[in-house]
C-alpha cells in the first residue's frame, strides 16, 4: 500500500514537475518562483478534473452525479444478464 502511495505521489510530482518545466514563468513576471509553482498545480489540477468528468460523466450532462452511478450500474446489470446468458447456453 505504501508502494502504490509513494509512486501516486510520485506521478503527482512529476506532472506539476513536468508543467514547470514546460512553462516554468507562468505569470510572466521575469521571475520563477513559487507563484509559477502554484500555478503549476492549478494547471495539472483543472486538467485532471476535466479529464476526470470527461470520463466519469457517463450521461454526458456535464457533471458527475448520482445519475451517472445509475446509468453506469444499469450498463453493468446488461453484461452480467449477457454473461449469464451465454454460460447457460454452453452448459446445455
């Protein structure tokens, strides 16, 4: 568990790492300091959040929600029954 911990973390770092590197003065104000850092991380962050929605939000009503949960268990509830169906079939 500390392994994967450390190696999430590890990915984290690296990304912001990698946006600073990228555009290392963000604010351009001639200076790389830890404002340009934070806006490293507020980068990586809307980033991962549109990528999160893009890929979560299965009813593509632009949120994440309950909903998304139902539509999602619905889908897996439609493969289970064409599993269930197709082992039938090869046991008889």
């Amino acid at each position: 568990m500390n392994t994967l911990l450390l190696l999430l973390l590890a990915a984290v770092v690296g990304w912001v790492v990698w946006k600073l590197l990228k555009k290392p003065d963000a604010n351009n104000d001639g200076v790389v300091d830890h404002k340009d850092a934070f806006a490293a991380v507020r980068e990586a962050t809307n980033e991962a959040k549109a990528h999160a929605t893009k890929v979560l939000d299965v009813n593509n009503d632009g949120k994440v929600d309950l909903a998304d949960v139902k539509v999602a268990g619905d889908a897996v509830k439609e493969q289970v029954k064409k599993v269930r169906r197709t082992r039938a079939k090869k046991a008889e």
